[in-house]
C-alpha cells in the first residue's frame, strides 16, 4: 500500500510536525508511505519537494501570491485567511507517485488550488488541521457559523457584501467538493462536531482520530537536567509557555493577566519558547525567555517545568499540549475546542472555564500547590498520552481506514 502525504511543509508548523508524525509512523510499521510538500525542510528522501534555486523561490513566493485577493480587505482580522487559488500542476506530481491513497494535510499557502483536489484519482483521506476545508477561507471562525449554510458578508474581512471573497471561496468548495468521497479525520472531537455540523462536510465520512506522537522522544526525564542545562534555581516552581503573541487565538494576554493573580508570585518562574516577539510583553512574574529550541531543547524543557499553559481561545489538537503529558508535565488550559480531549480536569492537569483568568490561574496554583498531587498528575498525564496518542495505536486506525478504502480485509 502506498500513502501519499499532501501538506504545505514536511516540519515548520504543527500540522506539518503532526503529519510527518503519521508518516514516519506508518514507515516504521512497513508501508510506503511518501510526502509531497511546497516546503522541505526535512533530510527524509521520501519527502519530494521543490528542488534548486526556482524551486525554492517558487516556495517562498506562492504564500504572496495565494494572498492577493485579501488587497482588496484592507480592514481584515489578522487571523490567516486562504484563498486557495495560485495556479499549480499537483495533479500531475501527485500522479506520478501512483498513490493507492492520497492523505491530504495542511495544504494552505499557495500550495494547492481547492479544485486540483477533485483532479486526484485516488481514495482520499482529509485530516483536519483546522476549520479552512469547510469554511470561506479562515481557518478558525471564532463565533461565526456561516460555514454551516453558505459563507458571505464575513465577519473576518470586515466585509457586508454577500457575494465577497468568502462567498466565492465557498463557492468554489461547494462546487469542487460535490460528488467527492472524501473520508474525513479530525484530531480532536471538537472539530469532527464542528464539520458534522457544517454544509461542505457534512455528508462525508467523518471519523475521529488524534494526532500520534513517539513515545520514545518526548517522555519524562530528571527536572535535574533541565535545570542544570538551562542555567535555572532549584528552588522556584517554572511554567513553561509556547509564546504565541502572533495571534489572539493563542491567548496569550489571558495568560498574562492569569500571572497577575497567582497566591505566591514570587516563586513563579514562566518559561517561553518561540516566538521572540514574547521579549516585549510585561510579565508580572519572572522570566525566562528560552528562544528558538532544538527537539532536544524542547524535551529538556518539558521536564523542566512543573506544568505547561495553553491558554488558547480556539484550537484543535495542538501538539504542545500532547507532548507536554507525554513528558509527564501537567496541563493548566481553558476548556475548549480539542483541548479537552487531552486534558482531563484534575486528572492530568486543569480545565478552567473560558475565558475566565481567575480559573486559570487558580489551575496553575491547584498544580503548584501540593507536590506529592503533582507527583501524581504527572504520571497520570504519561499514562494518558501512552493510551491515546501513541504511534502504534494512531498508526492502526489509520491502516484501517486505508483499508477500508481499498476493501483490503484486515
């Protein structure tokens, strides 16, 4: 069985880290399973990128491009919005690999045009990173449900004119998607509801399956060597924090204003990493800014800290989260979207009402507060990535999906 992979990168961004996961997964199980990508980044030689000086240009000038429709939204929500319609040849790439599957991913940023996916002549299988393929072109809608009748006059482009971009863009979904037997797999439970319930996916096959993590990189090691390698205090309780001020879906202000009312301050230490951008926030607590960290950086750091905050206001299944239980280290977020299919209240971290601060601060000192409970959660939060994001296991849901595509008996 051959599994083609279609994502935008092989490893910059957590949806093209969550497929790479899958494929080196069902490599490692024996299958041929392959990645064609607008953006290599990987030294895997079964992942098939643009190649020499135009492939590369090509790469960095097809996000641009993709976007000059949104000039004429100058008024727009920041959030990432995707019209999906730079010109390219994938059909033709995608058939010289002669997939039995094609696995589509994150493929936003110019990498394919929405009506080359009706031009693939395989079983597809869709794994939902975000919201994009059933809406008009934003990848998470915040409040707005139009994506369950027909998208217009929408709110993320400030626009009150019905037949706008968003409108077009659906469109073209509807038009491109009509007919197509597409399986859909969503990560989490919240975003399989979310296109059960919409108009583009409704109808399809829609299962739920998580994004699979190996269990042998991220697991728990000595607080000791995090702390030595980072040059930290022994005696100070650390938060670590995937800064993300780039965008208010990641919450990062409802984190700040947490810190503000945490019992003893004083012995907060957060943690970032990532976007540099964080240096310019105003913390109330100490910090330490960690920067851009290597794989290995990043597993020290999870068993660093005493806990991990998501404060996100809308998100999928994101991968911070699931390595951080893996590696033992709890999780203090708000209860919404896929989060709560990773964090169980009280159990391997803490679920505080949205958007309340004051909940999610009292989440980080309910893990803080006592150190034999915390000693307890963290090996409950290893447990639970063992049983539900481990390779194996993802791997063999989706073999039996592919199979069923194929009327393979298992």
């Amino acid at each position: 069985m051959r599994v083609l992979h279609l994502s935008t990168s092989d490893t910059i961004g957590g949806a093209a880290r969550a497929a790479y996961r899958l494929h080196s997964g069902l490599r490692s199980n024996g299958f041929d399973s392959r990645m064609l990508v607008q953006n290599k980044d990987s030294d895997d030689n079964h992942v098939y990128g643009r190649e020499g000086v135009i492939g590369e240009l090509s790469s960095k000038i097809r996000p641009r491009f993709d976007k000059i429709p949104l000039k004429r939204y100058p008024d727009r929500d920041p959030e990432i919005f995707s019209p999906a319609w730079t010109p390219e040849r994938r059909a033709k790439q995608i058939a010289k690999h002669n997939p039995d599957i094609v696995h589509l991913h994150w493929i936003s940023g110019g990498f394919i045009r929405l009506e080359t996916i009706a031009q693939i002549d395989a079983p597809i299988v869709w794994t939902l990173h975000d919201m994009w393929p059933f809406t008009g072109g934003c990848h998470y809608s915040k409040s707005c449900v139009k994506y369950q009748t027909e998208c217009g006059s929408c709110p993320h482009l400030k626009s009150d004119q019905p037949n706008d971009l968003a409108n077009s863009v659906w469109q073209r979904k509807r038009k491109a998607w009509d007919g197509l037997d597409i399986t859909v797999v969503s990560p989490s439970q919240w975003l399989g509801q979310r296109a059960q319930e919409s108009y583009l996916l409704g109808q399809m096959r829609i299962e739920v399956i998580p994004n699979c993590l190996d269990m042998s990189v991220f697991y728990p090691r000595d607080q000791a060597d995090g702390v030595q390698h980072f040059d930290l205090q022994n005696n100070k309780h650390y938060v670590l924090f995937g800064s993300a001020y780039e965008t208010s879906r990641k919450g990062g202000d409802l984190f700040l204003k947490a810190l503000e009312q945490l019992d003893e301050r004083s012995k907060v230490v957060v943690l970032t990493f990532g976007n540099t951008g964080s240096r310019d926030q105003d913390f109330p607590v100490s910090v330490r800014h960690l920067g851009k960290l290597s794989e290995e950086e990043l597993r020290l750091a999870y068993s660093t800290a005493d806990l991990t905050v998501v404060p996100s206001r809308e998100d999928n299944l994101p991968n911070i989260a699931v390595e951080s239980i893996a590696s033992g280290t709890p999780c203090v977020t708000f209860d919404v979207g896929g989060l709560s299919d990773i964090v169980s209240h009280r159990e391997n971290g803490y679920l505080a009402e949205p958007f309340d601060t004051d909940k999610l601060a009292d989440g980080i000192d309910w893990v803080l507060d006592d150190s034999s409970r915390l000693k307890k959660i963290s090996k409950q939060s290893r447990n639970l990535a063992e049983d539900k994001f481990g390779v194996e296991k993802v791997v063999g849901d989706y073999i039996r999906i592919y199979n069923s595509l194929l009327h393979v008996q298992n």
